[in-house]
C-alpha cells in the first residue's frame, strides 16, 4: 500500500469551491508562493518535493493559488524513509497528487475558512475544514499560521502532511453510479425531482474528484454536470445528470466486456 492509500477520506455534500472565494482585496505581495516560501526557512522540504513533482513553476505563476504549507517539522514527522521514497522520479506522479491535495485555485483567506466547509482541491477531492480548540483544522492538520501573502496567492501554515483519498477503482466507480441511481429513481418517480439531481450531482462530483476515469468519462460527467447546472427545470436538470451517469457506465461496462473478450 502506497503512502497516499492509507488516508482515506469521504466525500460529502458540503463543498466549498475554492476558485469562487475571493479573500477581498490584497494588496501584492513582492515575492511569489515559492519565493515567500524560501524566505520564511522553514519550507525547505517542501519546495524540493514541489521542485521533484516538477509544480514549482506553477506555484511560481500568475495564480492566484492557496497554499496549506506543510513545515519542514511536518515533512519529518512522516514515516521514515517516506520523504526519500517520494523524491525518487518514479514515484513523481503520486508526489504531485499529494502536494496539489495541499493547493487549491483562488485566493482563499482565513475568513473563508468555516467548521464543516469543504474546500476543492488542485488534487481532485475536496478537504475538509474543522474547528478546533484553537483555530481550524483541514483533514486534522492545524493550521498554524494564516494569510501569508504572496504576489500569486497566499499561505496557510499547517503542522502535517494531508494525504488525498485512495482512487476509487473501476468497480467501485460502477457501483457508485448504480447505488446513486438506485436511490434517485424512487424519487423521482415520487416527484423528488430536485433530490433526485442532487444525488446524481453528489455521485458525478465524487467520480470527478476520486474515481479513475478515463477523459472522456470525465468530460461527460462535467458536461452533465454543467448541463445540469444551466437548466431551471428540476426534471430535466435530474435527467442532464442520470444520462451522463449512464453513458460513463455503458463506457465501463463496454471497457470490461472488450477486456473479457480478450482474455
């Protein structure tokens, strides 16, 4: 099991979308993410797994970007062996899918931050915020420290490492759509027609952060999504949602029938 597996974290309804919170107005900042990061001296971990994951470019770009930036102290309090491991080229995918569970796009200030409130990630899966005793939490990190300013965006101080969820698989994913239909048919037939799209939302949006889909899956599941999104019909928002749940599933099922046809 690889060090990203062994967190698993559940997808809820509550979601903030980074992107549309806007910290208000900042006055810039003359260093960049990465720079501010340098200068502080406590990040020196992180920016060589960013450099590794090859993400220091985009963390030194335009953004605006958020940052929840593990401390060197963080990094060291992972297994041993873990950072080393990470670093190696082979593993630079799974690298960059932890480092972007730890970004999201926007400029996100601390006021934006709320017990419950589920922030998107630059991962895919959403992270969870939590009050504590003394300030917020995301996925049981402490946020340390708040509102750093960058030129690009702004960091988060926080006292360990988050790990992103486990991929669902293939089959897991099928059986996602199919219990998320089995719910929304009763009601909708009973005339539920807006909790029928929210189930069929909560389902593409959990297979869009989580599920290993193929591009074109993914494409259709946005475009239901967005579809869904635009209509002012609850029934026909429903069935924007249903169809593009049944052609991500007529994708799999055509995928595992060729994969037994030559076997």
């Amino acid at each position: 099991m690889n060090l990203a597996s062994k967190i698993l974290v559940p997808v809820v309804a509550l979601t903030l979308t980074a992107g549309a919170v806007n910290a208000g107005h900042h006055k810039k900042a003359g260093k960049n993410i990465v720079e501010t990061a340098a200068a502080a001296g406590q990040f020196e971990t992180l920016i060589a797994a960013a450099k590794a994951a090859g993400l220091a470019g985009a963390l030194s770009g335009d953004g605006p970007l958020t940052v929840f930036a593990p401390t060197d102290d963080a990094f060291n309090a992972l297994p041993a062996g873990t950072i080393a491991s990470l670093l190696k080229p082979e593993n630079k995918d799974a690298l960059a899918r932890i480092l972007k569970y730890h970004v999201l796009s926007g400029r996100v200030g601390s006021e934006a931050l709320a017990d419950g409130v589920r922030v998107d990630t630059l991962a895919g899966p959403a992270a969870k915020i939590s009050e504590a005793e003394k300030g917020f939490t995301i996925e049981g990190a402490r946020i340390v420290a708040t509102d750093i300013d960058a030129s690009n965006g702004v960091v988060h101080v926080i006292d360990r490492v988050i790990m992103p969820p486990e991929t669902m698989s293939r089959r897991q994913a099928a059986g996602l759509i199919n219990a998320a239909i089995e719910r929304g048919v009763p009601m909708f037939n009973h005339g539920n027609a807006d909790g029928t799209a929210m189930v069929y939302s909560k389902a593409a949006r959990a297979l869009l952060g989580n599920a290993d889909l193929t591009t074109m899956e993914r494409n259709r599941l946005e475009l239901g999504l967005s579809s869904s999104e635009r209509s002012e019909n609850a029934r026909e928002s429903a069935w924007q949602l249903r169809y593009a749940l049944d052609d991500v599933m007529d994708s799999m099922m055509t995928e595992e029938r060729r994969a037994m046809a030559t076997n």
